[in-house]
C-alpha cells in the first residue's frame, strides 16, 4: 500500500476536518487568561451553535496557516538558508573527513571513534536539528566502517542513529522544542537542565548499542545482516576518504560554536525568541560567507538553496496548521478534547500521559515534519495536558518522544528512506537491526516521562 505524499496526506486531513465540522457537535470551553498565558478552565465544556466549514473555507484554510505560521515559518527558510551557506564552504564535511582519516591511522581513536562521532552528530541534532544533512555522510562513513572492519549498518547508524538520538531528545532544537514550547506558551527553552540530563542517558543507550554490535561484526563479519550486500558492493564505488580541513573552515566551524552558544545564553538570559534567534542564524550565514571566502554568486545561491531544502517542512507548518483553522473555526478542538479527557480522565495521569505518547507516536507516521507535528499537534495536547494535570513541559517531551524515536524507522520519511537508499540497505533488514533499539528508547524514555509527571516538571 502506497502511502500519499505528506502535503497530499494533510490537506485530505483538513478535507476530513472539514466534513466533521458538519457531523461533529460543536462545544467551547471557557478559557482565563493565567500568568500571561491562555488556559483552559476544566469542566466548562458547553456546546454552541454548529459552524459547518464548505469548500470556500477548506481552500483558505492552508492561506490562513501560513499566516497564523508566519514566524515558524521564517525561523525554518532563515536557519535552513544558513546551514546551506555554512555547507557551501565545506567546512562540516571536511571536518568529518579529516577526523576519519586520523581514526584509520590510531588504534586508540578507533576505539573512541563511534563514542565521540555519534556524540558529535548526538549533539548537532540536539542543538541545530540536524536531520537532512545526515544524507551528505552517509557515503563518508560507510566506507569508514569498513575500512576499520565494521559494515554498511555501522556507517548508516554513525550519522543517522546519532543525530537522531540527539534530535528526538533535543534540548535546543528551535524546530521541535522551540516550536512546541512557543505553541504551549513555555518559555523558550526552558527545562534545558532535565533534558541535558536525558539527552546524556538516551546518547549513551544509542552508542553503547551501535559500539556493542560494530565489535560483534568486526570478530565475525558473518552475523551482519547485509554481509551479503556488503560482499557484493563494489570497492572502487566508495568515495576516498580524503580532505584538509583549512583554516578559514575552521573558523567557520567556530563561527558555528559561537552561534549555538550565542542561541542557548540569549535564550535563557535575554528571553530572545524567533525573531532574535532568526537574525541570529542570518548573521551567522553572512559572517560564514566571508570567512570562508565565498563569492556573492556562491553566497546566494547556497543561502538560497538551504531555504529551497526548507520548502516542505513550511509548507508543512503552514498546511498543518490549516488543520487547526478549520477545526477552530468549526468549533469542533474542543468537542474532540473533551471526548479525549474523558477516555484518560480517570486514569492515573502517568497512564495518561502514556496514552499521549501513543498519539503522538502514531501521529508522526501521517506526518513525518517534527515542526509540522508540533504545529499540528501541541495545540490539542497543550490545553488537554491541562485539563489531565500533566504539566504543559511534560507535553513538550512527550510529543519530542512520538516525534524523534519513530524517525529511525518511519517508512514516510525522506529522510529515512533516502538514507538507506543511498546505503543500498533494504527497509526490512534495517528494521529487523534497528526495533531493539526502538524498544529500549521508549522503554528509557517511559520512564523519564513518569519521573516528569511526578515531579510535576515545569514551568507550567
């Protein structure tokens, strides 16, 4: 069964919610403005007079989103269009290089090699939500794996298990976190202290993982589930692993650092939002272009090219949240969360906060964007965190655990996909590798979610 293609999938969703503004009661809660933000008062559900959204409607609906996703949105083009300009002058690839030719020729750092490289990609996809970028490396290091006696799978899970690890418990995402924190009225960021402490715990499952079977396949290569694969692949295909790191790339490496710190101390101390960290990441983008020596041509076209990478996650944000304009303007959001409380409201609210990452987890297979996600879902989850006692922190987690974990074996993402196309690695060997890992995330991550609930994790 073929899947539609995601912005095809959401606007039959919107079509869907459309209809059900027809079928659906409509109902509103009462709601009070609490420390500054909006919050739902529990058990004032009432229903209204219907407001059944037509055709007219549903055709405005994606227009109003992008709208109501305007600065999302802007945040998304400006830091895709500057990681596309520190890209263009090579200086992350050629990093990455350089480190795998000084591992080949030291038996200490081959050792060290998958800890330090899936804590590096870990915490790119923590801070700047690398996701995208792993495709670049996924030739890189699968003949780095082999070269050191792992195979394909070692070098596919360097890159992508790291960053996805990092990016489903990101403590600086501003695609996830930052998107979902801005929808819940959190402030930006915060709780940086609890997710530092799972973003350490869950990198260190991810690579333990990975290290424990590269040593099993290096001592018999015979246990690798594409052996066969990696028997038939051609040795002159693999890209030579070559490239001197310049010293203009390494001060765009450290403009980057400079960046990410920049990010997290304007964020916790001077309340920066999307429009601070916005023109944060621009000024990032001109200061690379000049350090690293890139002609007007090459600057614009590369600051062009990582917003056009950009496109589908906004056009993403902006079609999800055409969802929730016609489920708002039909009065139905709070028909549907006062059914879902009542399906949880009796249930201890860890129970119920398992429930939520259900939903979440399922929701990430319809849509695979963890900024459309969010935009989506946090909306709903948000005031129904409320009404279960769960904090709205708690809400962000939950929806970073349904959003971040599934990636590593979502068959509607392109990312995923593309990987293991590019690695010539078929889905269901991959996925026979990958579900024990799966299983232990969530498992860790269950837990993590019952300590928040319990210790009524906040602010809010």
């Amino acid at each position: 069964m073929r899947i539609p293609p995601t912005l095809v999938l959401i606007f039959s969703i919107i079509v869907l919610f459309g209809v059900l503004t027809w079928i659906v009661p409509a109902g509103e809660f009462k709601r009070i403005e609490k420390d500054g933000r909006t919050v739902v008062v529990p058990g004032t559900y009432t229903q209204v007079a219907s407001q059944p959204q037509g055709i007219d409607k549903m055709l405005a609906a994606p227009i109003k989103g992008f709208v109501q996703a305007a600065f999302v949105i802007a945040l998304v083009f400006v830091a895709g269009a500057a990681f596309g300009v520190v890209n263009a002058t090579g200086a992350i690839n050629c990093g990455i290089q350089v480190l795998a030719a000084a591992v080949e020729k030291s038996p200490l750092l081959q050792k060290l090699m998958i800890p330090i490289l899936m804590s590096l990609f870990s915490l790119a996809g923590a801070t700047f939500g690398m996701s995208e970028e792993v495709l670049a490396f996924i030739l890189i290091f699968i003949p780095f794996a082999r070269a050191l006696g792992y195979d394909s799978i070692v070098g596919v899970a360097i890159p992508f298990v790291g960053a996805g690890t990092g990016f489903a418990a990101a403590f600086l995402n501003p695609f996830t976190v930052g998107v979902a924190q801005g929808i819940a009225d959190l402030p930006l960021f915060s709780g940086i202290e609890f997710r530092l402490i799972m973003w350490v715990v869950f990198t260190a499952i991810s690579v333990l993982f990975v290290a424990r079977y590269a040593a099993k396949v290096k001592k018999n290569p015979a246990l690798s589930p594409v052996h066969a694969l990696d028997n038939e692949r051609s040795e002159s295909s693999d890209p030579i692993l070559t490239g001197n790191l310049t010293t203009r790339q390494k001060v765009v490496l450290g403009v980057l650092m400079a960046t990410l710190v920049s990010l997290v101390v304007g964020a916790l101390k001077f309340d920066w939002y999307i429009t601070e960290i916005g023109a944060l990441f621009l000024g990032m983008a001109i200061l690379s272009g000049i350090v690293g020596r890139l002609k007007m041509k090459e600057f614009s076209d590369s600051f062009v090219l990582g917003a056009k990478d950009m496109l589908t996650a906004a056009l993403v944000v902006a079609c999800s949240r055409g969802i929730l304009v016609i489920a708002s303007d039909g009065k139905i959001i709070d028909t549907v969360l006062d059914s879902m409380t009542g399906l949880v409201r009796q249930a201890h609210p860890i129970i119920s906060a398992y429930a939520m990452l259900v939903v979440q987890f399922t929701l990430h297979f319809l849509v695979p964007s963890g900024s459309g996600q969010a935009a989506l879902s946090m909306p709903i989850m948000t005031p129904l965190s409320d009404l279960l006692g769960i904090t709205r922190q708690t809400a962000v987690l939950i929806f970073q655990y349904g959003d971040g974990f599934n990636s590593l074996i979502l068959p509607t993402s392109g990312v995923t996909m593309g990987v293991l196309a590019i690695a010539k690695i078929p889905y269901e060997k991959w996925l026979k590798w990958v579900i024990p890992l799966q299983i232990l995330l969530y498992g860790v991550g269950m837990i993590f979610i019952a300590i928040a609930v319990q210790i009524k994790w906040g602010p809010l």
